[in-house]
C-alpha cells in the first residue's frame, strides 16, 4: 500500500446515501422561472415534456408532481379500477403498488425469480385471472425490465381477455390493445436503454420519478409516457392527463390569461398533482447535464462491480451488450450472511462514516400488505434477495476518494466479518 493510501484510509469520511446533485445552472434557472412571474405549470413544464419526450423517443410527455400520481393516472386513463386486478412485483417500493389500489383495483403479489430483483414470469401468468387488467414491471435499480416476456404472456391470454374501464377513453383504450395492459414503473429507469429502446418506449405506459433521492430530480415529481394506440389521438390522453391532474377543470390557469378566458367548467371532480414551473426549471437544467451523470455513476458501478467481484460479493448486472441501466441503485448481496449479520454490517458501515441502505424489504412483510392476508413466506426468493442485501451509495456527489474510501471500508468491513 502507498503512503498515500494508507494516510487516506485513517482519515474518516462520512459518505451520506443518496444527496440531490444540484449545481449553480439548476439554482439560477429557478431564481429565474421565481422572477418570471409564472410559478405553477406553464411554459417551463411544457418544455420539459416536450424535451422528455424527444429524450424518451416517445410522441408525449406529462409531467406530473409525483412517479405515484403518474402511475395512479396511468391506471385511471386505462378505466382500471374496482373489480379488477393487477399484478405488481412482491419485491419493490409501496408505490407500484399503492397507486393501483388508489384507484379502487385488487394487487396481486408476484415472487421473484431466484436470486433476480425481476419477476418469476412463469408465476405472473399463473396469477392470471379473467380480472387481470395489468402487469406491472419495476425497472429496479435502472435496470429494464423482460417486457418481451410479459408481452407474450399477454398475448398468450388474448382470447381470455375482455375488454372494461370504467370510462370512455379508457374501454377504447382496452380494446385497441385487447389485451392485458402492459405498464412500466421506471421511477428509477429515466434514461435506460435495451435493444436500442429507451425507457419510455417498452410498456403500453410508463412513470418516472424525479424525487429528491433518484437519478434525476425536480425536488418532487414525475412524469408518464406512453406508446402510441392506433384509432386514439395523443392530444385525448393528454388531455386527459390535463383534466385529472387539475381538479378536471377544463382549462389551466394558463388558457385562463388569455382576453375573456374566465369560464371554465369542471367536468370531473378529480385530482390536483400537476408539476409547478419551479420544479420544471430545476428539471430542465438537470436534463441538461443528465447524459454526463449517467456516464459518472457507469465509472462508479465499475470500480464498485471490481471490487464486489474480488470479495465474491453478488451485485447487480447494470451493463450488458445490449443493455444501459440508468445505474440507479447498486445492489451487493453478502453471500451466506443472515438477516442479522447483514444489519451488523449495515451498522459497522455507518460507523465508518459509509451511509447505506436496502431496496427493498418485501412488500408482504409491510404492515398495510400483511393486513390485506399477504404472507411473506409465500413469497420465498423475494425475502432471500432482502435478507442479505446492501444497497451501497452510488450517486454523482461521489468523488473518486469518496468511492475508493467506500471500497476500503466495504472490505475491511466484509473482512472483519469473516465472510
Ligand atoms: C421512488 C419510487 C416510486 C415513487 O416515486 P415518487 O416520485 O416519490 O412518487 C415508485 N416506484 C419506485 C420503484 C420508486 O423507487
């Protein structure tokens, strides 16, 4: 070891999880769109969406102030709601999950695959009912998800499937695609590729979340996108978008500045969760810098992958020949250790400064999911992913001291376990 190293290595950093990279071009953007006059959703949001959209390869964008509020409206735009069920992942955060009980439908869990964040997609089509509307994959981590998979399953179940929503937009919409709807929660996947395809342009429809902890961040928020229904215009789901996410009143404070615009009718007593231009000024200058942030956390990944692979320490795959993950999380399973050991470990980090955390303790084992009868010992590979799992920091605050201080204390720590 060289001098330096060893100096570098008794000196404590303290490594917090997950902080926002906000620089002075977000900041003035924002004392900009304050001085500006218009605060709420307006020209700035706008351009977000359009911008998002020319990013994602896809026709529209809504921003929205939440990935929740977006997969919520996702559901309702689709007519999903009471009487029909939906398959989510056992292993992800509440929200892809809650969003579909908001609008009145049943969840049903799926476990993992062994030893994979993803769905067991031979379990997803047994869970198939003459309910089932949707399926939603999680692209954990930045990773994209197999939706070819789940879209042969969905036309495998083809002649079972009919078409419902409890509005117009969305029966039309169930039976353009006739058959069961594909959605994609990529809170974490905004710039994501496979196969040439960027997130955004896999499921039917997608959300992104752009709160303060993800990859890219407009404080609160987030956004959907969808792929293009043959026989349903763009600008009518769009503007459906507009009507649930503003109280359903039929035009914004925007259309409402132009000479004689006071009138407006509500034509559903619906939702407030439109993003603000404040957020959009912060979002639009984060766009800016976004392809050089995703290109940092790839030289994290591969000098933390370097390290996990020396200790025989499982991690996720972000980089493959035909995939890009966004590199949102960086998963390490401790091989062998128990619940226990690994909550020791997560503790003797910590004290060495080195902030972690676990994505995700299943949602059978949260109480609002035990309540509704879901067990966790139905869910075996799910629980066994969790209960040896670290996700370390991985974020574009890091420099390169800060991700070797990691490596050192990661290793010391593993060491010192006896692992
Ligand atoms: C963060 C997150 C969400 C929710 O995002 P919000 O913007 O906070 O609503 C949903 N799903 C997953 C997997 C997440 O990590």
């Amino acid at each position: 070891m060289s001098g330096a190293e060893n100096l570098n290595m008794t000196a404590k950093r303290v490594i917090p999880f997950s902080p926002p990279d906000i620089t002075d071009l977000e900041i003035n953007e924002v004392i900009e769109a304050m001085k500006s006059g218009w605060l709420t959703t307006g020209p700035r949001t706008k351009e977000l969406e359009k911008r998002l959209a020319e990013y994602c390869h896809t026709s529209k964008v809504v921003c929205l102030n939440s990935a929740t509020a977006a997969e919520e409206l996702n559901f309702r735009i689709c007519g999903i709601g009471e009487g029909d069920e939906v398959i989510v992942p056992a292993y992800t955060y509440t929200a892809t999950a809650s969003a579909a009980i908001h609008c009145g439908a049943k969840v049903i869990f799926v476990d993992s695959r062994k030893d994979s964040t993803e769905m067991d997609y031979d379990r997803v089509a047994e869970a198939i009912t003459g309910k089932t509307k949707a399926i939603v994959a999680v692209d954990l981590g930045g990773i994209i998800a197999d939706y070819d998979k789940l879209y042969k399953i969905a036309e495998a179940k083809k002649d079972s499937f009919v078409p419902g929503g409890n509005t117009d937009l969305g029966r039309r919409i169930q039976t353009a695609k006739g058959r069961i709807l594909i959605f994609s929660d990529a809170a974490h996947a905004l710039g994501a590729e496979k196969d040439g395809k960027m997130a955004g342009e896999f499921a039917d429809f997608t959300d992104f979340s752009f709160h303060a902890v993800k990859n890219f961040t407009t404080a609160e928020g987030g956004a959907s996108t969808w792929k293009d229904i043959p026989g349903i215009e763009n600008e009518e789901i769009y503007h459906s978008y507009q009507l649930y996410s503003l109280h359903g009143q039929s035009k914004d404070a925007l259309a409402k500045t132009q000479i004689g615009g006071w009138e407006y009718d509500i034509i559903g007593p619906w939702y407030k969760c439109n993003m603000t231009d404040i957020m959009a000024a912060m979002g639009l200058r984060q766009l800016d810098r976004y392809p050089e942030l995703l290109k940092r956390r790839k030289e994290i990944i591969g000098k933390y992958d370097a390290m996990c692979d020396e200790l025989g320490v499982k991690h996720l795959i972000h980089y493959t020949e035909n995939s890009t993950s966004s590199g949102h999380l960086y998963l390490a399973r401790i091989p062998g250790a128990s619940d226990e050991l690994r909550r020791e470990i997560i503790i003797r980090l910590a004290e060495c400064g080195v902030n972690t955390n676990v994505h995700y303790k299943p949602l059978p084992m949260m109480t609002a999911y035990r309540e509704m009868g879901w067990d966790i010992r139905d869910f075996p590979n799910a629980y066994d992913y969790y209960a040896n799992l670290i996700t370390l920091p991985l974020h574009t605050r890091l420099s390169d001291e800060d991700v070797n201080y990691v490596c050192r204390v990661f290793r010391r720590v593993i060491k010192e376990m006896r692992i």
